[in-house]
C-alpha cells in the first residue's frame, strides 16, 4: 500500500500548516479539513520521486469560507 507524505501550505491565512501521512494523492479543486480550519487544495506538486512505497507532496491551499452551523 503507498503512503503519501503530504506537506500542506497555506497561502492566505496566518497558519502553519502540517505534514500527514495518508493513503491517497490529494488533487486538485479537493476540499480539506486541517484541524478546525477547511481549504481547497490550489496545487500538487511531486517533491521526489517515489521511494518504494512512499510518495513525498507538496500541496499548497487557500482557506475557504464555510460557516459552521
């Protein structure tokens, strides 16, 4: 099974982001929840090539508006 080591960026808020271990590749136009906060992924970039099972990506996102209920 790959494990994608995910490095999130975000770009407009004031926050630090965070590296995950995950099972997928995430894409282009995803919407992701870091902590309490949702983002949609802007950009996928492959950082290296894979190394056995592991995947290494770089993802940048901007923060979006959703209203908690």
């Amino acid at each position: 099974m790959a494990i994608y080591k995910v490095s999130y960026v975000i770009i407009d808020k004031d926050n630090p982001g965070m590296i995950l271990n995950q099972t997928y590749a995430p894409t282009e136009g995803e919407i992701v929840q870091l902590g309490e906060d949702i983002f949609e992924v802007v950009e996928v970039l492959e950082l290296v090539p894979p190394r056995g099972d592991f995947h290494y990506i770089h993802v940048t996102c901007k923060a979006i508006n959703i209203f908690k209920k």
